[in-house]
C-alpha cells in the first residue's frame, strides 16, 4: 500500500495539533500545581490569622464577661458624684449657716461690749 503525500502531511498535522494540546495539557497542569500550592500557602496563612486572632477572640469573650459589673460599677460611680454633689451642697449650706451666726454672734458681742461696759 502507497501512502500519499497528503496523508502525511495530514497526518504531520495532527501529530503536530496532538504535540501542541499535550503542551497546554502541561501548561495547565504546572497552572494547576501552582494553583494548588497557592492554595495551600493561603490556607496556611487562614490558619496563621485564626491563631493570631485566638487571643484576641478569648480577650473579647473576657470583656463580654465583665460588661455587666463595668456596667453597674458606671452606675455605682454616677450615684457616687451626684453624692457627692449633695454633700457640696449641705456643707456648702451650713457652711455659710454657721459662718452667719458667728458672724451676728460676733457682731453682738461687739455691740454689747461697747454698750456696756466701755460706757461704764
């Protein structure tokens, strides 16, 4: 059996069209491996992010914890000021009290001297 000349270069062809799919076929599976291994390097660093977070995940359950006693102790320490502003006051008030009755306490004694016994 002859072959002719365009069966070879039909079959040239083809082998060349199989030679250049077995290439991408190549390239795709070095595409492929270089996408697995960037996929594990991303994993690896998920994982690296998850254990960097984990103090930072146990601190925020800790403040959740201790809202509720910060909270009433915000409420201890407001009713402490506004006590405190009340006793301001009072001793503000009888400060001022006192101080006007020594002052008229004073005044009297004064007059009094003047009145009775620098006269005498």
């Amino acid at each position: 059996m002859t072959i002719d000349r365009d069966h070879v270069s039909i079959l040239l062809e083809i082998k060349g069209d199989i030679s250049a799919a077995v290439a991408r076929i190549e390239n795709i599976n070095v595409r492929l491996d270089e996408s697995a291994a960037s996929r594990r390097r991303l994993e690896d660093g998920q994982q690296g992010f998850r254990d960097a977070l984990q103090p930072v995940t146990m601190l925020a359950a800790a403040v959740a914890e201790m809202k509720p006693r910060v909270d009433t102790m915000h409420k201890q320490v407001g009713e402490l000021l506004e006590f405190k502003a009340r006793i301001s006051f009072y001793a503000s008030a009888v400060g001022a009290a006192v101080s006007g009755v020594l002052f008229f306490l004073w005044e009297g004694l004064k007059w009094g001297y003047e009145r009775f016994f620098q006269h005498h």
